[in-house]
C-alpha cells in the first residue's frame, strides 16, 4: 500500500512510449462542430464520430504521429452554433484506438471534473485498446460557464491552487498506475486503500497547456510534455526554451509543442483570398461568446485590444497560408529558429488538407528534421 497522506508521494519511475522519429506531427481533432475557425463562410466541420474517424485514418495512413481530442461541454453560440455539439474525448478516442494502428492517441480530461481513480482506470482501459498508444491531456482549468452550468465550478480554488490540485491528481494517478493499493489523505482528494487494476503496461504520455510560473512548473514536476500558446517566432522560441530551461532546474526533461493552423492554395494569393472570405463570414456572436469565455466583461468587449483584433482573424490559433511550398519553407522556420519538438495541425476541412500534406509536405520536414535525441522521463 502507498501511502499519500498530505501528499507526499514519492513517484516510481516506469516505462515510457518509445521516443522515435523526428519533429512530432499530429493533429487536434475536430470533434465539435465547427472546428476552429469562426466563420460562417468555412467549411462546415460537423464535429461527427464519422468525420472523425476519417481523419484518424488519414493521420494514420500518411505517417503523422499523434492525434488529439479536446473535452468541451458548452459552446460559444453565435449563428454557427460554434462548438454546441461536441463529443465526449475519451470515448471517442478508445473508438479511434480499435480503428487505426500506430497514430498515438492522446485523450484529455478536466482536472476539476474527474476523480483521479475513475481517470487512472479510464487510461488504463485506452492503453490495453491502443496497445500502448494513450496519452493524456491534462486540462487544470476552464471556463467558469462550462462548469458552472453543471454546478462544477469550484468558487474557492484560484487559479494557482488549481495546479496544487492538479498535482495531486497526477500523483494519485501515478500511484494507482504503480502500486497495489494507495491511501492519500490529501487537501483536494482522498483515497482509503484504494485499489486500480489492471494497470498500463505502457505510462501514458503526458501532456498540459499551462504557461504561467505555476502552470510551466507543473509541467516540469508531473508532465512529459507542454502546449504552448501561440505567437510569432521569436515568442515561440523563448517560451520553449523557458519549459525546457525549468525542467531542466529540477533534472527533468519535457517536450514543447505548438499549434497551427494550415491552409492550402494553388497559390500564395489564392490561400490569402479563401482566408479572407472566412474573415467576411465571421461569426460576431460566437466571437463574443468565445471571448466572455475567456472572461473579458462586456464593457471590454468593445476595446480593440490585442485579444480581441487576433479573434477577429476567425482563425482561434496562428495559421501558415499558401502553398505547400511555402507551408514547407514557414513550418521549416518555426522548427529550425525555436527548440520546438512539434506541432498540433488543424486544417479548415481536414479531409482535403490533409492529403496534400501527407503527400507534398510531410515527406520534405522528415528529411529536413530526420531524428530527435530520445528525452529521458520519469513518472
């Protein structure tokens, strides 16, 4: 029996998912609809299991290396209804699991909404589907009306202690994967020799979105891996080499990822113009509701600060726009100027963009990033 009590777990290491490969290259699934654009004049992402399942099977078939789900339960409305209708992240990937072969499958869950014990079996169960292909997003945080409307939203954990919560939840995690039977008697959890079986044969991976001092040291302390959020290069850069840096304060090693949104044309001019005819159907409504979300108020709304003029793009993260020479020539730049160690792609329609990226571009950046030094991990 491990004992957590105040949660001082000691962690035992075990294995890791191999580290093969070069730069990696996955893909966030649309599984609202919508996807990640907030236009009216965009393709029209359903959001369906059905969808899904085909650009699963493309990123398989192509070579890319993981694929990626969200865990949304409020959309942000407007006339597109953007997000509305969202499918539930880990049932969707043990589905996607049994319909591909080697494409790792990387779930995520709400730290504030799910009991450390029902996620540790819930991983347990996608590892033996994916036969050692699960990973899991770790989401410390959301947007109080997402949770509020299902009477979730913890009032008394700010934003800080919401990683103190989370680290308990890892650690609780990390136990029941390891030990026979683990008793924690923590601030946010408790445990009373409770038992996890099966466990995973392989650790999965472990991955967040926090950039703040706390969120980057939670990183280093309990994750594999860290998204950063977007920005030119220089921005991606530094804030890449600020988690490697930390980690490496504390012995560790994580991996850093970014995403972007990619859309091809015949030529440079002809992707500029789709994008801008996705910028005249922005969906103004689903805009405010997205950017309430974020918790500006109403009276900020109006101000054309730099939050509001980015989300006014249409596209919800930064975006490379041409051919795919020029996708080739961009994403070089990024990998070659930064300490990046991939990237998420999102596409308007994943089902016409991804072919040619498996054909004409992915091939260039596995000959240009062919390899990456295994980084050690511990759990």
């Amino acid at each position: 029996m491990t004992d957590m009590t105040n949660g001082a777990y000691q962690p035992t290491a075990f294995g890791l998912p191999s580290d093969t490969g070069g730069k990696d290259l996955g893909v966030f699934l649309p599984i609202a609809n919508g996807g990640w654009i907030l236009s009216s004049t965009a393709p029209k992402l359903d959001g369906s299991y059905d969808y899904n399942r085909k650009v699963a099977r493309l990123a398989d078939e192509t070579g890319l290396d993981f694929i990626m789900s969200m865990a949304k339960y409020r959309g942000y409305g407007g006339e597109t209804e953007h997000w509305r209708h969202a499918l539930d992240s880990t049932a969707l990937m043990a589905a996607l699991a049994e319909a591909t072969d080697r494409v790792k499958i990387w779930t995520t869950t709400h730290t504030l909404l799910q009991n450390p014990a029902v996620t540790a079996k819930m991983m347990a169960t996608l590892d033996q589907i994916s036969h050692g292909r699960a990973g899991l997003n770790v989401v410390t945080g959301a947007y109080k009306g997402e949770f509020a409307q299902m009477g979730a939203w913890p009032d008394n954990v700010a934003h800080d202690d919401r990683y103190a919560l989370a680290t308990e939840w890892i650690q609780a995690i990390k136990a029941l994967w390891t030990q026979d039977s683990v008793t924690m008697d923590g601030r946010y959890f408790r445990l009373d020799d409770c038992m996890s079986d099966p466990k995973p044969a392989t650790r999965p991976f472990l991955v967040c979105a926090g950039t703040s001092k706390a969120g980057m040291r939670f990183t280093s302390n309990e994750m594999d891996a860290l998204f950063l959020s977007g920005g030119d290069i220089p921005e991606l850069a530094a804030s890449s080499r600020a988690a490697k840096d930390d980690a490496a304060s504390i012995g560790r090693t994580v991996r850093t990822y970014s995403m972007m949104t990619i859309l091809f044309g015949d030529t440079d001019a002809a992707a500029e113009a789709e994008a801008e005819h996705y910028r005249e159907g922005l969906d103004e409504g689903a805009l405010l509701g997205m950017i309430r979300a974020y918790g500006f108020l109403d009276a900020e709304i109006g101000k054309e600060n730099a939050f509001v003029r980015k989300a006014r793009s249409t596209f919800m993260t930064p975006h490379v726009l041409g051919t795919p020479e020029t996708v080739i020539e961009r994403l070089s730049e990024i990998f070659a100027q930064t300490s990046l160690d991939g990237l998420m792609l999102i596409f308007p329609d994943y089902l016409t963009g991804m072919p040619i990226f498996g054909e004409k571009v992915l091939p260039v950046l596995r000959r240009r990033f062919p390899s990456r030094v295994p980084e050690p991990s511990h759990v």
